[in-house]
C-alpha cells in the first residue's frame, strides 16, 4: 500500500465516492435531509470535492501518490468521471440534488461509484 501526500484529502475522496456508491444515503441525507444535527451533505459538495477541491477526476493518473494509492484507483476514477460527465451532459449542472437521483444516468454513477470504492483498499 503506497502513502498519499495529502491522506485527509484522500479521506474526503473515498468519503465522496462512498456517498456516491450508496442510493439510501443520497435520498436520506441530500434529499430528505437526515443528517445529525450540524451535519451536511449534498451532491454538489462532493461533486466540487471531486472534481473542484482535488481535481482527482480531472486527471486521475496525476492524482497518484498525492490522493490516490495505485493506478487501479486512477482507472476506477477515470469510470466514475465518465459517468458524472455523461449524466452532467444530460442534464446540465444546475439541478436540485432529487432530480439528479431520477435522472436515467444516475444508476450508472452508483454503479461506477461501487467500482470505484471496491478499488480503494482503505
């Protein structure tokens, strides 16, 4: 297992990916908004940790040994961003968090998501 420089930032990748990965968390917290008190989460947050904050799905392969561990973890991203990317071409960028999940390309986000978490290796 390589170290990352950055392993906090790695924490909130896998963290994003994990919310990504998981359908009953997305409508509890970014939807009905059922997080403890003080707590918060939306799509948007862990879209702008992804894509804003670490650039890791910009350039997955750039992100290795500063975020992520392995270049199973880059391919893994590269999937992911693929699917944010198509459903973002879909739908736009704009939209509330629940129109997100009922888009017809959400489950390929979930399932690249679960792909991506499997890589990690903690």
């Amino acid at each position: 297992m390589s170290e990352v420089r950055f392993p906090d930032l790695r924490n909130e990748i896998v963290r994003a990916v994990k919310a990504l990965a998981d359908p009953a968390y997305q409508w509890s917290a970014w939807v009905r908004r059922e997080l403890p008190p003080g707590g918060y989460d939306e799509f948007t947050h862990r879209i702008h940790i992804l894509y804003d904050d670490t650039q890791v799905l910009e350039d997955p392969d750039a992100a290795i040994g500063i975020y992520l561990r392995s270049q199973e973890e880059a391919d893994a991203l590269r999937g992911l961003a693929q699917a944010l990317d198509s459903l973002f071409d879909e739908c736009g960028t704009e939209l509330p968090d629940e129109a997100y999940l009922r888009a017809p390309g959400w489950p390929a986000v979930v399932e690249a998501a679960n792909r991506t978490l499997s890589s990690f290796d903690g």
